[in-house]
C-alpha cells in the first residue's frame, strides 16, 4: 500500500479530538486495518484526498450524490441561494416547491414534512403512527438499519421470535426496548407467527422495513413479503412504513415502492432530496400527516428542518432526475460495470454472488444468494478486505463494509467504469 503520509498525520490528529477520529463510525474503515480516506475535495464521479490520491467513487456519501459531486447545476443554484441567507428559521416558498416535486413523483405522499436527516424521518415517522393509531407496538426487521435513534437499535436474540430482543448500543434502558419488536426479513411465516399471538395483534402500531436492504448489503425484498405486509396491517389497523432513505428516487423515479407497486402509508426519505445537503422527510397521507403539530396532537420540530439552502439543493437534484432518459442510461452505465463481473462468477464458479437493484448494488464474497441478516452474517469478511484493498490502491473507492451499497451516478465516466470492471475481474479471478 502506498504512503499516504498527509492522510496519516490528519488522521492521527483527529483521533486526537474526535472519538475515533470520525462523525459516523463506518467512517473508521473499522476491520480494514489501513487509515481511513480523508477528503480534500471532489468531482463528478472522484474524490480527491489530502495527499492528492484520486479515487473513483462509489459510495458517493452513502448513496446521497446521484447526480456525482460538485454537479454544476446544483452548485449554480445554490450559490444564488446562499446570497439570500442561509437560515430564517421560518417557513419558505422553496419547501412547498420541494415538497410538491416529491408528492407529483412518489404519489403515497399526499403531505411531507421535512427533517435534517434520515434518523429525524424513522423516529418521527414511528412516533406519528403511534400517534395516529393510539397503540404502541414497532416491528422491525433483523439488518434493517433506520438511523440511530434508541428504538431502532435493535436485534432480534438467536432466532427467538418475540420481545426479548436486545439493543446493539450501549445506552438504551432495556425498558424502551419493550415496545419494538424484531423479525427476520423476507420471513412470512415469522410475522404470521408473531402476530398470531392476540396481544402482538393488538398492540400493533406499525411495521417499519427497507423494501429493499442496503445496511446488510443490497437484499432486495421478495414482493409477495411487501404485498404481505401491505395486506396485514391493513387489517390490523396498522401502519406500513418504508423507510426509503437509501431507495427513494435511486431504484426508480418513484422508489422501491414504485418498483415493487406496493404503497405504504408513510415513506421515510433522505439522502437524494438533500442534494448533498442535509435534508431528509417523512411523507403520507393527509389524514395521517394532518395528526402532526401544529394540527395535531404529535409533536415534531427542528431549528434547521425545511432549510432553505439544502431545500434549494434538493429540489434541483430532484428536478434533474426528469432529464429524459435519466434512468435507462444510469442502468446502462451500471450493467456495463456490473454485468461482466456476474458473468465471470457464473462462468467460473466464483463463491460469490452481486445483488442488484437499479443503479445499487453489493457484490458479497463467500454466499451466492443473501436474502437475510443470517446469511449476510455468513459472508466471507476476509476476502471482502482484500477485495476493499485492491481496488483502493487502484483508485477505486467502494463502500468500506461488506453489508454496504454500492452506488452509481449519472456522471460517472465509461473511462472509470471499464477501470473498476477491470480491477473487479482481476480480483474475481485470484477467488478461483
Ligand atoms: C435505510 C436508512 N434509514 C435511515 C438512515 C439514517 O439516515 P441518517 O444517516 O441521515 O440519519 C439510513 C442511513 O444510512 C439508512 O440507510
């Protein structure tokens, strides 16, 4: 590996002053034994870092850059933004803007309220649908990340299906845990079973899941699991809630929901509608969202929700999704990446598998199907390293984690994409 000795002094410096030298842990390339990127700037489909080393990129901040970094437009109509101020801390003519663009493209949302990020819409999203329903009870689904808040950080104990689960952080009082129960993903038979308890059945509040998983890696739902899901809280008087941070407008123009032709009564966005900025939202019917403060009776707020600056950003990164053919050429630039790496495992037997939907995707060592956390948890972590190292010193920047997505945008380069497919085969090729 080659020195990166500015990257190592600012990291050492940082470990210094901030708890493991980064503002989100995955940051941390834990389990990757190498010193983690530090970004001096980016554009379009690269990253650059404080030594001057170019990266193609395909993480493209978590998934949020669908349209590369730096892109002109946004930047263009930003920079106007910023001239008018960057915060009034009351209501604008560009929140309604941004707000019908999301209700013309994802039609479940007849209202939308905005949050500063992905954790604010789960969190607040849950807190309406107990609100609305008047009951208490959560399901969630084994791997389902939805941010950071203390209901959420949950994992189902051994295959044990019920409430005697326990949280994944320190921190959180046991107690709090008792109204979030957690399932094994794509498992009907699993919720038949836990619902079919009375009290389950009654205390249901609402089901949250990521129609398609992106923090075990890409494990696309089964459809007949959503269709499922739809038709039982309906008569359960629950709420189905896709949380559809990662998924919305990256899938399809109308996300996975739109994908899997399964609505949901409230979808949890972010990432793509900050346009790089942060901003994220929660969006329903009017009845449900017409139960939020100042209308009704459940609160939710924020300093910076709805600001200007990142609304500005968002609305336009939305309007460029209607370029025409946005979608067909981002699936052509990713099969054109992804389709000769399926082909090399298929021919030669490789003990892996890529997982794919639209322009999202994992290639996962060690499993040739993931359909759930279990399987995730089986994969092959030490070749995923090597995998990771390889293409990094190739220039090429991937998610750091085996149970992350990869991302394409619509600017990445075919110079950039034929490298990566390059650098991808000849490591496919030392697993035969
Ligand atoms: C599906 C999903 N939901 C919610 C979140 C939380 O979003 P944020 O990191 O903006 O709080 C994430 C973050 O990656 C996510 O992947």
């Amino acid at each position: 590996m080659t020195k990166r000795v500015q990257s190592e002094k600012e990291y050492a410096s940082l470990l210094q002053v901030i708890p493991g030298g980064v503002n989100s842990p995955v940051r941390a390339f834990k389990g990757l034994a190498i010193t983690p990127i530090v970004v001096d700037h980016a554009f379009q489909d690269t990253l650059v870092d404080i030594d001057g080393a170019q990266y193609v990129d395909y993480c493209l901040s978590w998934g949020a850059l669908i349209h590369g970094h730096a892109h002109p437009h946004i930047l263009e109509s930003v920079q106007k933004r910023i001239q008018k101020g960057t915060s009034y801390g009351c209501t604008t003519e560009i929140e309604g803007r941004l707000a019908r663009k999301i209700i013309s493209l994802m039609p479940s949302c007849e209202k939308v309220r905005f949050v500063s990020s992905g954790t604010e819409a789960t969190m607040s999203a849950v807190r309406l649908a107990r609100g609305f329903t008047g009951k208490s009870l959560m399901i969630k689904f084994t791997g389902g990340y939805h941010g950071h808040a203390d209901h959420f950080l949950v994992q189902a104990g051994s295959g044990v299906i019920g409430l005697n689960q326990s949280a994944t952080s320190a921190g959180i009082p046991q107690e709090l845990l008792h109204w979030t129960a957690c399932l094994p993903y794509n498992d009907i038979e699993a919720f038949d079973h836990f619902i079919s308890n009375e009290k389950n059945a009654q205390n249901l509040a609402c089901v949250i899941i990521e129609p398609i998983a992106a923090n075990m890696g890409l494990v696309p739902a089964d459809k007949k699991f959503l269709e499922h899901l739809r038709k039982r809280t309906k008569e359960l008087n629950a709420l189905l809630i896709f949380d559809e941070v990662v998924t919305g407008f990256r899938v399809a123009k109308g996300g996975a929901q739109s994908y899997y032709g399964v609505q949901p009564d409230l979808t949890c966005l972010g990432k793509i509608i900050g346009g790089g900025f942060p901003a994220a939202a929660f969006g329903g019917k009017q009845e449900i969202m017409d139960h939020l403060a100042p209308l009704g009776s459940v609160y939710q707020a924020g300093t910076l929700s709805g600001n200007p600056v990142a609304m500005e950003a968002g609305y336009q990164a939305l309007c460029l999704l209607e370029t025409p053919h946005f979608y067909e050429d981002l699936e052509e630039k990713t099969t054109s990446l992804t389709e000769p790496l399926v082909e090399c495992i298929n021919k030669h037997g490789v003990n892996a598998c890529l997982q794919r939907v639209g322009s999202a995707f994992t290639l996962f060592f060690g499993r040739r199907s993931v359909t759930n956390m279990q399987e995730a948890k089986l994969c092959n972590l030490a070749q995923f390293t090597a995998f990771f190292i390889h293409l990094f010193e190739r220039g090429i920047y991937i998610p750091p984690s085996q149970h992350e997505v990869w991302t394409v945008s619509s600017v990445h380069s075919k110079k950039n994409l034929e490298k990566t497919r390059d650098a991808c085969l000849e490591y496919l090729k030392t697993c035969l």
